[in-house]
C-alpha cells in the first residue's frame, strides 16, 4: 500500500521559515523523482521544487534561491525546506512521486502552509 505522510505546514510570519517533509512508504522510492507541488485558493496546482533519484534538482522561478529540495533515500523522505517566506507562497503543499520509468503518480495529501503578519 502506498502512503505519503507530509508534516512541517503551519503559520509563519513574511521572512520565515518552515521545513516540510513527505515520508514514503510501498514504493521503490529510488526509482521516483519526488516533488512538492502548491495550490492556493482560486489558482492552479504547480510545480514547486522536483528532485530526480540522481540529486537534481529544478525550481519554479518565484522560489529560487529560498526554498531547497533534498531527499534521504534512508529514510524515504523528501524535505522542502522554505526561507525568506513571502504571503504569496501561502498554499496547500502536495508531495508527488513520479515514477522515472513509466510516470506512475502517486500524491500525498497536502499540509497547509500560511504566510501571515
């Protein structure tokens, strides 16, 4: 059985920081790239950050820089660790694993994030 267990969302003043995690389990996770998409209100889910099973890693420009993408392939997590955070980065976070052979999609079920004085 599959499952993604996503923690690290919560309320965070502008220029703050927060860490989330998505820890995956039922999959061969060496053999996913991993990414954290957002979808706030009103707006389309999109493409955060992304991280091939090799290490590397891609970027929506509005992020770069701030936030950092990295997996622990020990421990089948992958962390999006976000700085300098900004209200317009206010949203639901989605982990995604994307299998690099046959694209096989697998979602977790998003933790919130707030960015609020």
């Amino acid at each position: 059985q599959v499952q993604f267990v996503e923690s690290g969302g919560g309320l965070v003043q502008p220029g703050g920081s927060l860490r989330l995690s998505c820890a995956a389990s039922g999959i061969m996770f060496r053999f996913y790239a991993m990414g954290w998409y957002r979808q706030a209100p009103g707006k389309q889910r999109e493409l955060v950050a992304s991280i091939t099973p090799s290490g590397m890693t891609n970027y929506v420009d509005s992020v770069k820089g701030r936030f950092i993408i990295s997996r622990d392939s020990a421990e089948n997590t992958v962390y999006l660790q976000m700085n300098s955070l900004k209200p317009e980065d206010t949203a639901d976070y989605y982990c995604n694993a994307k299998n690099i052979s046959d694209n096989e999609q697998y979602w977790g079920q998003g933790t919130q994030v707030t960015v609020s004085s």
